[in-house]
C-alpha cells in the first residue's frame, strides 16, 4: 500500500472483495496461445515481443480508453465558409496509429520481413485488445499494397509510402509525405455488397479521371488516398482516389461521419465526388476483379480481429474470477465457473488457432498455400465472428453487474463484436463467397481438402466427422442449406488445426465438444468431462 493508492476506507464502508484494476499487461508475455501459433510463423518474435509489451502498456490501454471517449468530429468548412472536409481525432487515436505503423502493422508483410503476413495478424488481434478502432485503416493501408500491382506507376509512388513504417498526418500529397494511409470506398446506397450495382460515373480527363456520384461507406476518411470503384466507359472500374492534390484539396466530401453501434475512435463517412479527380488501377471494366486483392488481404485482418477480442474479454473475465469471492467460495474454484470459461475459452482457441494458420498461408509462396488462403481466410472469417458476440456476452456476464459498465473494456469490446462479420462481406455473402471458390477453384478445393485430411488419424472422433461431413454434403449444398455447410466445415477446419499445433486438453475438447457433442445444450458450460484446468491455464 503506498500513498498513490486509491482509498479503500470510506466513510461508511471498506472496500472488499474486489480485484484491482488490471491496468498495464503484456500482450506478448501473458498470451501462451498467441505464442504458440507464432511459433509455428516465422515472424520475428524479437518484434512481436515489443509490440505487446508496448501495446498492452498502461499509457496504450489509457490511450484507448481516450479515443473511445472522445469520437472524431467532422469539420465541413472553415469559419469563411470554405470547405475542409476533415475529421478532427482525439490525440490518443494518433498515438495509437503511431504505435502501429512504426512497428510495421502495415509493412512488415511487403518490406521482406519473414512471415511479414502473420506479424501483421498478430499485431492485428494485439491492437484490437486494446482499441480496434486504430486497425481499420491500418489494416486497409496494408490491403492497399497487392492491388496496386495493377497499376505499377501508381505503385512507384505509393508503395514506398504505405510501407514507410512511419506515420504522418500532413495534409500534402503523396510526393510530399514521409508515410500516407490507403483506404476503401466500395458501396453504394441502392447495392451495397452488389458494388456491381454501382453508379457513380468516371468520365476521361486526359490522362485521368472525374468521378461523379456518392460511396454509402468510407471509413477512415483522412486516408492519404482510396481505392474505389466507379463506371467507366468500359465498365465497372477500379480508381486510385488521392484526397491531396499539388496546391489544392481533391473534391472528396465528406458528407457526415456514421452513428455507429461501436468502433468508435475509427470515423466511417459517406462521402460524394463532386468530379473528383482519380486515376485508373487496372483495366476498364475489370474493378471488382482489381480490388477484390484489397479486399482479400482485409479479410485476414477481419478473421484474426475476433480472436484478439475474445481473448481480451476472456483475460478480463479470468481476472475478476480469479479474485472475487461468493459462497464462500472463489469463483475459479466453482465448478460451474470453471465449465463456462473453458467452454467459452474452446472457441476462442479455435478462432485463434484458424485465423493463425491462415495467416501462414498469406506467407506460403506455394500455389497450394495461395490456394488454402483464398478459401480458409472465407470460413475463419465466417466462424470466428458468428461466435464472437456470444462469447463477449458470457464473459460479461462472468463479471455481473460490473462487467455491463464501461469501467471495464467489456462493453466496449462488445459493442465491437459485430464488426468484423458485417464489414468485408456478411455473412450470407461470405457462404456465397465459399461455395463460389468451391465450385469453380480447384486448387481451393483440393487445398482445403488436404488441410482437413492432415489430421487424419489424431482422432476417431474427428475422422468420423468429417466422413459424416463428406457423406451429408458429397457436392456443394443448395444455396438454403449454404450456412449450415459453411458453418460445419469451418468447424472441422478449426478442429484439424487445433489436433496438429495446440494440447489435448484443448483439440480433444474442442472435438469432443464442438463435434461429438454437437448436440449439446446451446448455451455455454454445457459440457462434460473436460480438462478445466490445462484450458484454463491457457488465459495467463
């Protein structure tokens, strides 16, 4: 006890009974899961170390409580009248970018570091611990690499910026700035996911283009620049939007930033392009088939993104249980407790275990490991954030009333739960996306196939499901059926990869609850014969 303390002899009471405040954790240190699919990467761990001890800082976890508090603000115009179309941000949120960028959130995948894809993963699901707002648009500026290929002049002057490890906010055009941010704007009001719907106009302006129309979603609009689609003369296309021209701001306008549920410190606009200059990425007609590397390379963030908040929500909730007493009793050492959180840490540990392993395939070089990304990013994607709200919520609950107040990350991380299924394709869209690369990649399909058969043998249990899976489902299900199917082989995906590179305490029960018992009661703690301890260990 020091004189900093806060006090706990009140006036009418003492305050018991209470766990402190967690205050600074080392993400890195704490985390045995995150460790462990590291080291099957070749991610430096050297860095990924640092990132976590930074990052789970107490000035890092104040600065995301901060830029959670205070939202951006949009500023239209200036006191004259004229338009600025700037969003205002809190400076938490700018340390926070900071932090990320100058550790290589966005570059350590193009700069040649090794398993440069899965440090970006794991710094993903360590930032959104603390404040997933910030990993938008440096999940974005990341995409943004790969499908500048298709432009390589464009490439020349922006790659080396997107990948600068560095942060700048000057308002400048590219040429001029040490680091630029990339974002997206694809929907629009009548189509949303069916951007082919699209009706904003690009009209030829010599070696460029004029946009005219309005994109329904555009987050993190202080990007340096955004890719977008529009309709050429010949067809949908892709274009390169930069918000800063030499001398003049570019007529990007910022309409209102979104009310949103969660997600807060990250501002989402609707924007309008008033003959806004933009330049071609790709050929005329071939939009959707350029950006979808852009929205591909999202995707991966939006699968590991789930996995960092429910490891987040579970470390708060071990906490509280670990330290707060009730009946006389500890709340870990009640067995009903202990069933529920090693129940909700099963999921957890299997969304980790498969966005993980997805990331390694980013880093493949093998057509085969192309292959298993393309498809395995779509069903960790799909699991990770159907189970991710229901998690969050239990975790809640472990805390009771406190645990519903924003003293704790609980609500905050709840409200964020959503996010990562809803943006980058829903869930029906990526069900649609999955029978798509089925049907028509073979190289997808064969790649999954071989990731599923490679736990063959590690357990009858698992190899009887998966005939089951085969034997139900021998072609691709009708369309009515396609949740049900994505959701079954998502699952016996995660369960392969837990039974080749996590303990038996978790692959058995995660096969024994998620396959054997599937029939199981559907709220969590409805499980047997686990091995609470060795599971439970797991949170730190």
């Amino acid at each position: 006890m020091t004189q900093s303390d806060p006090r706990s002899h009140l006036p009418t009471h003492e305050v018991t009974n209470q766990p402190t405040t967690r205050g600074g954790v080392d993400l890195w240190a704490s985390d045995p899961v995150l460790r462990d699919h590291m080291a099957h990467a070749e991610a430096p761990e050297e860095v990924l170390a640092g990132y976590g001890a930074t990052m789970g800082g107490a000035e890092m976890r104040e600065a995301g409580q901060e830029a959670n508090r205070v939202p951006p603000v949009l500023v239209g115009f200036d006191r004259a009248g004229r338009r600025l179309d700037e969003v205002r941000f809190h400076p938490a949120y700018h340390a926070l970018m900071q932090a990320g960028l100058a550790a290589g959130f966005s570059a350590a995948a193009w700069d040649g570091t090794p398993g440069g894809h899965s440090q970006h993963a794991a710094m993903c699901y360590m930032t959104s611990q603390v404040e997933p707002g910030v990993t938008c648009p440096m999940v974005m500026t990341y995409a943004a690499v790969p499908a500048l290929a298709h432009a390589p002049q464009l490439a020349r002057d922006w790659v080396p910026k997107l990948t600068a490890r560095a942060y700048d906010t000057a308002r400048a055009p590219v040429g001029d700035k040490r680091a630029v941010t990339l974002g997206m704007a694809m929907t629009e009001k009548q189509g949303g996911s069916d951007v082919r719907a699209n009706t904003t106009v690009a009209t030829r302006d010599g070696d460029h283009y004029r946009l005219r129309g309005h994109k329904w979603f555009c987050s993190a609009p202080m990007s340096d620049g955004f890719l977008t689609l529009a309709q050429a003369e010949g067809g949908l296309t892709c274009f390169l939007v930069p918000r800063w021209l030499d001398g003049e701001r570019n007529s990007l306008h910022v309409m209102r930033l979104k009310e949103k549920l969660g997600n807060r410190a990250n501002a989402s606009s609707e924007i309008e392009f008033h003959d806004t200059l933009a330049l071609r990425v790709g050929e005329e007609g071939q939009g959707v088939k350029t950006i979808i590397d852009m929205v591909h390379h999202t995707r991966l963030g939006t699968s590991v993104a789930p996995a960092g908040l429910m490891r987040a929500a579970l470390a708060e909730a071990h906490h509280w249980v670990s330290h707060r007493s009730a009946f006389q009793r500890r709340l870990i050492d009640q067995p009903m407790m202990r069933a529920v959180l090693a129940d909700l840490t099963l999921d957890f540990e299997g969304a980790a275990a498969l966005a993980f392993r997805v990331a390694r395939a980013f880093d493949g070089q093998a057509p085969e490991d192309r292959a298993f990304a393309r498809i395995g990013v779509a069903l960790a994607k799909f699991l990770g954030n159907k189970l991710c709200p229901g998690v969050i919520y239990e975790a809640m609950e472990c805390l009771g009333g406190v645990g519903y107040t924003d003293d704790t990350p609980l609500p905050m991380l709840f409200r964020e739960s959503p996010l990562n299924s809803i943006w980058e394709g829903s869930g029906n869209v990526i069900c649609l996306d999955v029978l798509r690369a089925l049907g028509r990649d073979a190289a997808a399909r064969e790649a999954l196939q071989a990731e599923l058969d490679a736990a063959r043998g590690a357990s009858r249990a698992y190899d009887m499901a998966l005939d089951a899976h085969r034997d139900w489902w021998p072609g691709l299900p009708d369309e009515a059926e396609a949740r049900w199917f994505t959701e079954s082989l998502a699952t016996l995906l995660t369960a392969s990869v837990l039974l080749r590179t996590s303990p038996a305490a978790v692959s058995d029960g995660y096969v024994h609850t998620r396959l054997v018992e599937a029939g199981r009661g559907r709220v969590y703690g409805a499980v047997t014969a686990l091995d609470t301890q060795a599971i439970l260990e797991r949170l730190g």
